[in-house]
C-alpha cells in the first residue's frame, strides 16, 4: 500500500511561513528519498515471477512510483541463491559465463534491479521466482510506503523542513534552524537503519543523538 506525500505537508508548512505546498512536496520526496537510501528500512517482496527455460538474465520489475535500492535475496523454486560477483565465480565456477544449463545456485547482481543465473533453467516455472528488495521513491513519485508515513513521519518532516529553511533569501529561510532540522533528521535516520538492521525484534534499538 502506498500514502500521499501530501499527508506529510500538515508537519512541515507550519515551520516555513509562505512556503508553497508543491515546493514542501518536492522536499519532502527528497527526505523519504534519503531516508530510504541512507536507512534500507523500505523493504519488500516482489510478487511471485516466472522461471523462463534458457533463460538466465532477468530484470526486477519494482512496484510502481518506486526505484529499487538493492536486492536482498532471491529464491529460485524455493532454494535461496547466493550473491556472488564475476570474479568469485570466474575463479571458483568457471564455466557460468559458458551459458550452460542446470540448476542455478548463485546470481550475479549486475544492477539494483538485474542479475543473471549461474546456470541456463532448463525448464520454466510459473511463480518460481521470489525477490525481496530494497525500495525507494522515483524523482517524481507523489507518494511513498505505508511504512514511510505510519513509523517514520517525524523523520522525513525534519528532513524536509532543513532542505527548505536552507534555501536561501526566502521568508522562511533559517540556517541555524535548518543545522538542528538536518541533525534531527541524521538521528531518525540512525534509528530507521537500526530497525532495519535488526528488523522487528523485540530488544529496543538505540541511536546516540548528539548535541547541537
């Protein structure tokens, strides 16, 4: 499920007098843009693809309105392949650039959103293949994550309300206020990786937030 961004512009224009609400959405894109990069706490699974005989070379398609970060994990009919880069396998499995068949057992991440198989599949398999991946916003997307919105509102109005007090010669421009903004917004963004790292264990996660 996706939010509006504009449900965030209630906890940013009041900070910024005068601000136009479109200028508030642009930042605040921005903001969910480096939180997900910065944190990885948008994380997802790509719905169930096919597994296409002689094929080894497939792109991810990410959900829409969102660009895709990196790839977590990927299962093949059920086993999880193992990330590996070219030069491992160049010296460990020489033959996977000879595009022979078989049963795969690790991917080359070309690109956050390709890889290729180790081995050609032999057969097709309808749903055989399940990705989960690290997502963030398209540079035009007008909305962002459930998730975003739900647990990580405060960060991304911090980060938004420093981009815009730091533009300068405007009403509501404030560079000292724009610091304390930013520093809130690097501490929610501590706390955001941390979640990620540990995912929703029950043991608390801490961020040392430092003094301004």
């Amino acid at each position: 499920m996706a939010t509006d961004l504009e449900k965030f512009v209630s906890g940013v224009l009041p900070h910024v007098p005068g601000c136009p609400e479109s200028l508030a959405i642009n930042m605040i894109r921005r903001a969910v843009i480096r939180l997900c990069e910065d944190s990885t706490i948008w994380r997802d699974d790509i719905p169930a693809g096919d597994i296409d005989i002689d094929v080894a070379d497939y792109t991810i398609t990410p959900p829409a309105d969102t660009r895709i970060i990196a790839l977590m994990s990927l299962m093949y009919d059920g086993v999880e392949m193992t990330k590996r880069t070219e030069e491992w396998l160049d010296v460990n499995d020489s033959s996977w650039r000879n595009s022979n068949p078989g049963s795969p057992t690790s991917i080359v991440n070309y690109a956050p959103d390709r890889f290729i198989l180790n081995r050609v599949p032999t057969k097709t398999i309808v749903g055989g293949m399940v990705s989960r991946v690290i997502l963030k916003p398209t540079n035009d997307a007008l909305v962002c994550g459930d998730l975003i919105y739900n647990d990580w509102s405060e960060a991304v109005e911090h980060g938004a309300i420093s981009l815009l007090m730091e533009i300068p010669e405007k009403k509501w421009s404030d560079m000292n206020l724009s610091m304390y903004h930013g520093r809130q917004f690097n501490f929610q963004i501590q706390r955001a990786r941390a979640r990620a790292t540990m995912g929703f264990a029950k043991k608390s996660t801490t961020a040392q937030m430092q003094s301004w």
